[in-house]
C-alpha cells in the first residue's frame, strides 16, 4: 500500500422507512409475510409488493383528518396494477384518469363512471369519444379539446359531461413537480376560461365545474394550505365571471411524503383543520359545490416496497458493490433519474436482516446497492451504511408504491417489468 492520501469515503444517509412494516423473524413482513415468502409465493424477483394494510391505514388518516365534505380521489396513474386499483375502488370517492387506458381500468374495477375524470394535455379523438361514451367527466384541456369533444358527441349523440381544467397564475410552493403557473401545456389560462365555461353550457353539454391542479410532490404544509385557499378564491372569481355557481371542483392534491433523510412528513391535522374552516364560509358560488381533492403518490407510494435480490458482492477500490437483479428499469425514481437534480438515497434495507438493521448499534458496512444494467445511472443506494449483505440476499427498496413500475423504462436492455402482487 503506498502512503499518500487516503480515500476518504463517507456514508451517505438513507430516507427514512415508512412506519408501519412488520417484523417477523428478523425479517421485513408485508401482510404478515416475510420478504423471503412473498419472493417464493410469486417466484421471482425484482417484485413490487404493495401492502393493503398501509393502503387502508393511509386513507383512514386523511377521512379523519379532513372535512367530511371533501371527496378523496384516486389519481390512477401513480399506480394502475389492477389489484391496487380494485382494493382502491371502495375506498375513495373517485379515480382521476389520464388516457384511454386508465379509463378500461377504471372500468374493469367496475367503477360508476359518474366517479371517474379525465384530465390531460393530449387527448386523442378515439379517447374522446371512449370517454364521452362512457359517461365520465372530461377535464378540457384547451378550446380546440372541448370543440372536438363537441363533435364527437354530436356523432354519437351523447351528452359530454365537461369540465374545466384552469392554469392557475400561482403555483404550488416546494412542489416537485411544477404543473401550473406561467406558460403550461396544462389547462387553459384563467383568462380563457370564462368564455369557454359559457361555449360548455351553449352547446348543451352537461358543464362540471372546474379543474385546478397545481404542483405535486410537496412536504410544505403551509404552502399546500395557502394553495388550497388560492384555489377556492379562484373558483369563486372565475364561477363569478361564468355567471354560474361551480358545480364540481376539483381542488388538485400535491400533497408528499417524504423519500429522504431530512424529510419530514405534511401535517395532515392542520391542512384539514384550515380546510374545514374555509368549508365553514363558502361563497355563494362554490355552497353547494362538490368539492374534492386528487391524490396518488399521497396514497399509494409508501405502500409499496421493491425486493430485489443480490446476485453479486464485489469489491472496487476498497468500496463494496451489492449487484442486484432489479435496478432503474423498475426504480427509475430511485435511481435519481425521475425529477430530481441531485440524486439522494431512498430508504433501503436489507429484508431479510431487517431486524438487525432496526437495532440500536448494529454492526453495519457502508455499501452501494447498484442494478444490473450497463449504464452508471443504475444505482440504488450509494454509500449506504446496511447490515452486511450477500449474495442472495433480499434488498427492499421503500416508497416504492407510485411512480415505480409503471414509470419506469421496463424495457431497457431487454429486462422486462417487475413482479407485482398485494398483500
Ligand atoms: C399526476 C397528477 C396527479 C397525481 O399527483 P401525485 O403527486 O401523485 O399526487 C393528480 N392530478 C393530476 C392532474 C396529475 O397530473
């Protein structure tokens, strides 16, 4: 060894584990099975497995803590597996769609399509027509949308029950994702929105009120607040300039969870308590409104849990690699490579030590989790400090549970999808 510099590493933080996750013999258990019996029950990994129990106790929550007025829907395309989507149906109030595709799942999940809306910038003209056939709420996404839909349903001779989906002047502060504000391929400009709303009701479509989304991804509760009240103020001004009370209104959602060490989760308590106090003092055009809200990682993502199995240990330039058989084509979030501009770690453990790593002082080694694709962007968990791991050990990636299968490039390098199964 040649005296010089050393190479001075430094663990890196994980996100925090989503509470709620059993023990059982020392290792991870999702509806009372242990990692390693889920990957025997469905014969393979990299699998998703997506907890009924976190799912329930997830919305019990947000009943609880939000006014009872306030429907909770489902924004299906956090997480379309159907399983999810079936055990989802009696629990919310609605699922927000985004294609035609979404729209068959919904369908196949036997849900009333007076539940279902259909918001997105690119609508095609057989979506159209699927949607207005099928009786769900379209959110309008421009004039030219709305002008097609008539057309559609003049062919078919359906009413279309139409929506309005607005670009608000604000956005959601500390939001992920930004999806309002400025220039957007997103919904009409507020100004716009008026005349189209009036365009609506002359054509003798069935007008639904209006669509106000605005960010996704924040873990700032008095910004979600404020937005929420934003909301309402523009509601009332804009159902003002229509000249007619505001049917439905769809308030957005955004609301996040955290992925990594710092976040803290929102206060759902406080935003319900805000709401319910605007609920008290409604304006006359949103009094008889139905009023909801639109979440899907909110929902889903803590939920779910990426196992995938170590099938190498290797040693490079003193620093340790797990190689595992999952990687970004499943956990293309994970990897850094979805939304984000630093990449940090997502809570990760080892399943089938989970009890050891739970335990104050364990004896644990600083290792990167990497997938098994060719490319550097695979990677997992960097300088993670684990419980000592091997090869055919059970790696669980957490939060896991939206924007992971279906969001991900499952195709790259001829990999194919992950298992999937509820438990
Ligand atoms: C993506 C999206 C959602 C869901 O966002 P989450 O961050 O997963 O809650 C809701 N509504 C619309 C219009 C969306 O595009």
């Amino acid at each position: 060894m040649t005296a010089g510099k050393k190479i001075r590493r430094k663990d890196k933080p994980l996100g925090p584990i989503p509470s709620g996750f059993e023990t059982i013999d020392g290792e991870l258990a999702i509806g009372g099975k242990t990692a390693s019996a889920l990957v025997a029950e469905a014969g393979r990994t990299p699998l998703f497995v997506y907890s009924k129990a976190q799912l329930d106790a997830r919305i019990a929550a947000l009943r609880t803590a939000m006014p009872k007025r306030l429907g909770i829907n489902y924004a299906v395309k956090a997480n379309p597996f159907a399983p999810v989507i079936n055990h989802m149906a009696p629990l919310v109030d609605g699922f927000d769609i985004a294609s035609a595709g979404e729209l068959a799942m919904a369908q196949a999940a036997g849900l009333d399509p007076a539940r279902v809306s259909f918001a997105g910038p690119g609508k095609r003209d057989d979506e159209l027509e699927a949607a207005v056939r099928a009786s769900v709420t379209l959110n309008c996404e421009s004039e030219g949308e709305a002008r097609r839909t008539f057309a559609i349903a003049e062919r078919i001779g359906v009413t279309p029950k139409m929506a309005i989906r607005v670009n608000p002047e604000f956005e959601l502060r500390g939001s992920g994702m930004k999806m309002g504000g400025g220039a957007k391929p997103f919904g009409l400009d507020t100004n716009r929105v008026p005349a189209l709303a009036r365009e609506i009701i002359a054509a003798g479509a069935e007008y639904r009120g209006l669509h106000i989304f605005t960010g996704s991804q924040s873990l700032d509760t008095e910004a979600l607040i404020e937005t929420q009240g934003n909301v309402l103020n523009l509601a009332d001004k804009l159902s003002g300039e229509i000249g007619v009370n505001c049917p439905k209104l769809n308030m957005g959602g955004g609301f996040g969870i955290p992925y990594f060490s710092g976040d803290e989760p929102i206060d759902l308590e406080r935003i319900g308590a805000s709401l319910e106090q605007r609920f008290a003092s409604l304006p006359d055009s949103l009094n008889e409104t139905d009023l909801c809200i639109e979440l899907g990682r909110f929902l889903v993502g803590q939920s779910g849990v990426y196992l995938t199995k170590v099938i190498d240990r290797k040693i490079s330039h003193d620093a340790v690699y797990l190689i595992t058989d999952g990687g970004l084509h499943h956990q293309l979030a994970a990897s850094g490579n979805f939304g984000t501009v630093v990449r940090r770690n997502y809570p990760v453990a080892v399943a089938n030590r989970f009890g050891v790593q739970a335990n104050q002082g364990a004896v644990l080694e600083e290792v990167n989790v990497v997938g098994c694709l060719c490319t550097p962007l695979d990677r997992l968990a960097d300088k993670a400090l684990l419980p000592h791991a091997d090869v055919g050990d059970i790696i669980a990636v957490f939060c896991a549970g939206a924007y992971g299968a279906s969001a991900s490039p499952a195709s790259f390098l001829g990999q194919g999808p992950a298992g999937e199964i509820l438990a």
